[in-house]
C-alpha cells in the first residue's frame, strides 16, 4: 500500500491568489512528501495559475469564477479519476498549515470525513458578533444531525476519506456555505462518520479576505438560510455510483 501521502490530494481553490499560492503550494509540496497538489483556478484573471504551477502543483482553471464549492468538485472529480483514496482541502491563502494535514489524515482510520476546527483549543482565531453566533447555532444543530461534537461547520480545512470522495465527486453543492454546511448534511445522510480535531488558524499571506466584517448580519441569514435549503432538499442515494473517466 502507499504511504498516506501519496495516497492523498491536496485540493486548493485559488480565486485571484497570485500574491501567496506559490508559496502555499511550496509549503505543502515540502511539508507532504510524496503528495499531489491540485490548484483549481476558479476565474482568476491575474497569475494565480501561472505562478501555482511554477511552484510545483497541478493545476485546472475554469473559464470563470463558479465559487469554492464548483472548484472543490473539480477536485473530487480530478481525485477519483486519478485513483486517489483522500482529498484534503487546503486554502490557498496561507491560513492552513499543511504540517497539521497528518493530523486530518489519522482521523480517516476510523471516520469518512475529518474537520480542521478552529475553536476546539488550539491557536488563538477568534470570531465575534452575528458571525460568531451563526457559527454557534449551525455548530450546534449539525453536531446533532452528524451525532458527533463539532465547533466549527464552516471550516474548509478538511480530509475526505475514500466514502466522502466518491459522494462528493457527484453531488458537492456549489452554492453560497453550500460547501462547508450543506456538505455536512450531506455526509450525514450517506451514513458517513464526521469527526473534526482542534488546528490553529494563520493570517492570511496576502490577498483580499472574501468575507467582509461589516457583512456580518448577511452572513448570519444566509448560514441560516444554507442549513435550511440544506435539510429541507431531497436526500440522494447514500450509494453512488462509480464515478466513470
């Protein structure tokens, strides 16, 4: 069997990230050795694809910005068809530390889908305000509907295990939150095991955050609102069907 690294791809949206993604794409590529780096360009028009692929990854650019959760099944797509056994999503920022990606990984032993969470401990990130409160409400609504303790829904720093990535491959939704909550839902209705394990957030490398603090009273009916759409739509068959090349 391979090493758990070369077991694994590290999928990264990158939306106008020329200003960090090589050095994001440099420290996982030497942090993981072994691993495959896949940027998944989602519309940038500055050098975000030129300067990833400089660096050493792997990357798809799609011909306009469809959001995290299109460039994400990209990455699922993109794994299964390489006979890849696990994704792990990576910002391509700089707020996650690759070395913690072992730490996801051990948990895929015995859960389908691992959350890096950033309130469970460790590191000093913090949140507050409607923000903070929306993140409390979905946290604790979906540690019910997933029957395990998680404190940060929203994460993107996660790993998907073999059962996770065949879903997610044909049925990661692409809308707004769609890919950190509604993907929770989803996992539970599969009859997948969610775990999450306590990581410490970083400072953006550069770039421009895409949530705006003075959007914090939208983003707390919005997470609403996702969880909402996210219960009430139509469960799929919780056994896909292989994905075809």
């Amino acid at each position: 069997m391979k090493p758990p690294f070369e077991q694994t791809l590290i999928v990264m949206p990158a939306f106008n990230e020329e200003e960090c993604v090589a050095d994001v794409v440099a420290e996982v590529l030497k942090e993981l050795p072994g691993v495959r780096c896949l940027v998944v360009n989602d519309g940038s028009d500055d050098q975000t694809a030129a300067r990833a692929e400089a660096a050493g990854a792997v990357v798809v650019t799609l011909p306009f910005n469809l959001g995290v959760g299109a460039a994400m099944r990209v990455g699922f797509r993109y794994a299964i068809d390489a006979g890849y056994q696990n994704v792990v999503q990576i910002d391509s920022d700089g707020q996650h530390n690759p070395a913690e990606v072992p730490l996801l990984l051990e948990q895929l032993a015995s859960a389908d889908l691992v959350l890096g969470a950033r309130f469970a401990g460790t590191g000093s990130y913090s949140v507050r305000g409607p923000r903070r409160w929306a993140m409390s409400f979905l946290a604790g609504i979906l540690s019910r509907l997933v029957r395990s303790p998680l404190t940060d829904t929203t994460s993107g720093f996660r790993a998907s295990g073999p059962k996770a990535v065949a879903i997610f491959a044909k049925h990661y939704p692409a809308e707004y939150l769609g890919d950190t909550i509604e993907t929770l839902v989803i996992a539970a209705r599969a009859g997948c095991t969610v775990r999450q394990v306590p990581v410490a957030m970083r400072p953006r490398a550069g770039g421009t955050p895409s949530h705006n603090p003075f959007k914090a009273g939208a983003y707390l009916a919005r997470a609403v609102l996702a969880l909402v759409f996210a219960i009430v739509r139509p469960a799929f068959p919780s056994r896909p069907e292989a994905h075809s090349a």
